[in-house]
C-alpha cells in the first residue's frame, strides 16, 4: 500500500556566488618564481597592487587579510629558502605573497544535495508547535569536491518550514590535529586499511606506544624523500600519513552564523570529498545531549568512514571509525544506546544493512545483517537514509533501495525497540519515487535522504533532487505506522 507524502514546494539549490578563500600551491618552482618578482617590486608598488587587490575581494571574505597572512605562513620554508629574511617582510608584502597563494572556491556551485535535519538545541521564543531545525547539506564545487554546510529554519504547526536568510559570507574552520596517537589502534587501523605490513612496518617499529603527530609525520617524510622508493610504497605511506591527518578539531569564529560554516576538506584523507553527512541529535543515558555525524572521507582512491561531534555546531571532533564494521559508506548512529550500548546501523558490503553494537563511538566490530534487497525496486541495494527515529511502536528507519536504470527511491522499515534486528514491518512500495519534474539533474532518477525528523506527529524527511538540488516531504505518522505494522 503507498502511504501519501505531502511535497513542499521550497528547494534548495546551487549558488554559486557561495565562496571561499582556498590556499593555492602552484609547486616550489612556481611559487619560488612568484615571490621573486613580487621581491622586485618597491614598496609603493607592493602597497598600490595589495590595495587593488583588497578593493577587489575584501567585500567577499570576512577578514581576507587574516587568510592572505596565512597563506604566505604556508610558504615560510620557501621563502626561507630564497635567502629571503621571512621576519624582515614588510607586513603588506607578506600580505601580497598571500594573496597570490589564494584562490576563491565556489562550495555548491555543481550541486546543493543529500540533506540532513536535527533539531535545534535552541528551541526557545518558538509558538506552539513550532520547531527550530538545522539542516546540513553536501555542497559540491568544481572537481566534484564536496563540504558540508548548513542551513536553519523554524517548522510551523502545519509542517512549513521558514528558513533563516544565509549570511553574507562563507567562513572556514581554524583547525588543530590531534597530538597524541594510540600505536596500537593506529596500527589496526591501516591494518583494515588494508596497507601491507611491508610498508607499514619500517615507520611504526620505531615510534613509541604513545606518539606525537609531528614523530609520524617526520618519520614518514624521511622515508619518502629516498630517491629509490618505489611508486606502490610511496602510495601506502602516503596513506600513513593521510589517516594520522584524519584527527582533528575545528573551530569557527562566534561571529560567523551557522549559514556561513562551511566544513571544506581538511586532511589528506578527503582532499576529493567529505560526503553524505547523517547527523543526529543524540542523548547518553544521564540525559547529556551531543550531535553525531557520520560522513564518508575520500581522496579520489580510497574511502574512510569518520566520525564528527558537536554541542554547540562552533567547535567539532572529527575522527576515522575503526573495526571490521567500520567499512564502506552509509553507517548512521542511533539516537540513544540500546542496553547500554552505542547502536549503529551500516551497510559495509555495499548491498545489504546491517546492525553492530559497541562500548565506544568509535569502534565498530561484529555486524548483522537485518535487511537484504526484498522487492524489485531496490533488488540492486538497500541501505540506510541517516539515523533511525524512535517512535512507541518501534524505530522507524528510512532506507533508499536502487532498481532497474539505476533509480533510487526511498522505503520506511519498522524495527523493534529492544532489539533492532527484528523488523516488525516494511514498505513494500516506496515511499518516495522520483517524480518526472525531480528526475533531471547532476545524477538523473534519485531521491536520496541522509536524515529526518519527526514533528507534529509528522515525518518531516528532506531529500535530495537528482544530486543537484533538495527539497521536503511530510508523511502522517500514524499513517505510517499503520501500514507497517500490517505489512508484516
């Protein structure tokens, strides 16, 4: 039976005006080159093209100058090397070199996709039965490299969502690595990673139990600096060092709004993409609530499944998961634990879902498997649409299955409460297809989710358009709830 869903008419799309100031690295010849004739230039000269420059791009950026001085910090060692007295620069002049180190990126120029909503942790001066949101997004640029980013609105009684005007600007987070590491966990790690131990070994051997970010990664540039080594082991080590890169925090400014927080790739290990987010709102047993997110790293060869917290949506921990479940794409955490365990549901074969258990966040071992394809519109996979939701009569999980010509389309499963690898019931039609105006775009025939809510006793379930754009559905729960539960 096809349980009706009421399409909003709002839509997310593209805008690419949405920028950033990007570092940009032109390779040690090049820069060497650049520095030399910005070198040549006297200082009314180096005051008169800074000054054009600004005039140019201080009305894009919040504090370009802040990202020009960094950017020349970047090319320090470069410098240096030139027999250029880095220190004895005239402030302007570094500002300049910087500003040559710059590029502007456009985020979500290509794409605007693969929602995600949780509510808000402010949910103050609101009327009755409204809900303050934040939806994040996949936003993709040139080259198909994709952030987060995020929205926030305000859902009314009747389900309509007001959305807050974006900011004027696009902030990028301060970032600080982690610096202390775990040799044993780092070591199962690349072991699941699947780097030889040939590789491996010769770096990890020497470092102590407990080593510091800065031991890894001298030991590891010493041993690609040998002109002998061969193209497979410079690749392996490379990967090392991208999964040490792979921890860190970040922080943006309080004065950047949540609509200008752009979470742009950072480590080696997703310079070609941080996609599919699935946030939720999670509460721990003593009623203390974080923000989750899981997201899939990748760097054009090899994905990493990560980890991302928050209690504020300024300061984030970004990690790699770890363990035999940790592996492929879709994992979404559950909202709460399940007999005092962390509850995540997977799909590390590429086709089937799966449920694991775990003491800690990060750790994924000994999957289930609780869904395979049942019906033709997902015979080619089935898998998750971000966290499961709690509800009385069980979780309610959102799936998208792939049928014939690649179409994605989206079903609802019921599961039970105390122990989710029973189904209670499941959609045996989608509850969301593409329809003929949603089935052009950047990847024609899909609706994707990466997250839902419910609210007014209504499923609230954001999707993406044909990876180029995204809107909303409403579907009535008890409605829902109804048809699974005779689906059985």
């Amino acid at each position: 039976m096809r349980v009706p869903v009421a399409r909003k008419n709002i839509k997310f799309t593209p805008d690419s005006s949405r920028v950033v100031a990007r570092y940009f690295m032109n390779g040690d010849e090049r820069t060497k080159n650049m520095v030399s004739r910005i070198m040549a230039l006297d200082e009314k000269q180096v005051a008169l093209t800074l000054e054009h420059t600004l005039r140019e791009f201080a009305s894009r950026h919040r504090n370009i100058s802040r990202v020009f001085f960094k950017h020349c910090a970047n090319i320090e060692g470069i410098i240096e090397s030139m027999q250029i007295n880095y220190a004895g620069l005239s402030d302007e002049r570094k500002l300049l070199i910087g500003s040559y180190c710059t590029m502007e990126y456009s985020i979500e120029s290509a794409a605007f996709f693969n929602p995600s909503i949780v509510e808000d942790f402010d949910q103050h001066y609101l009327e009755k039965g409204e809900k303050r949101i934040i939806i994040s997004f996949r936003a993709t640029g040139e080259g198909h490299i994709s952030s987060i980013v995020f929205r926030r609105g305000v859902l009314d009684k009747h389900n309509d969502l007001h959305v807050t005007k974006p900011g004027d600007y696009v902030d990028k987070a301060e970032i600080t690595h982690k610096k202390l590491y775990n040799k044993k966990r780092f070591v199962r790690k690349l072991e699941e990673m699947e780097i030889p131990d040939k590789y491996s070994t010769s770096i990890m051997e020497d470092l102590p139990e407990k080593f510091e970010y800065y031991m890894l990664k001298n030991s590891v540039g010493k041993v690609l600096s040998e002109n002998n080594i061969s193209a497979e082991r410079r690749i392996a080590l490379e990967q090392v060092t991208w999964l040490a890169d792979s921890f860190y925090d970040i922080q943006f400014h309080h004065d950047a709004d949540i609509t200008e927080r752009v979470m742009f790739p950072v480590s080696d290990s997703e310079s070609r993409g941080i996609e599919d987010a699935r946030f939720v709102r999670f509460m721990d047993d003593d009623k203390t609530e974080k923000i989750y997110a899981t997201y899939t790293a990748f760097n054009g060869q090899t994905i990493l499944p990560k980890l991302l917290s928050t209690e504020d949506f300024y300061t984030f921990r970004v990690m790699p998961l770890h363990g035999t479940g940790a592996q492929n794409k879709n994992l979404a955490m559950f909202p709460r634990k399940i007999k005092g365990k962390y509850a995540m549901l997977a799909r590390i074969d590429g086709v089937n879902n799966y449920l694991m258990y775990s003491d800690r966040t990060t750790v994924w071992n000994n999957p289930v498997m609780i869904q395979e394809p049942r019906f033709p519109w997902e015979f080619t996979q089935i898998g998750n649409c971000g966290s499961p939701l709690w509800t009385e009569e069980g979780w309610l999980v959102i799936s998208h299955g792939v049928g014939p010509m690649r179409r994605y389309c989206l079903g609802a499963s019921l599961f039970d409460l105390d122990d989710p690898s029973k189904e209670i019931g499941r959609l045996d039609e989608p509850l969301l297809s593409p329809r003929e105006d949603e089935r052009e775009g950047y990847v024609p025939n899909v609706v994707y989710s990466c997250g839902s809510i419910i609210h007014n006793n209504s499923l609230i379930l954001p999707y993406a358009v044909s990876d180029y754009s995204s809107t909303y559905g409403v579907v009535d729960m008890a409605e829902l709830i109804d048809v699974l539960k005779k689906s059985k």
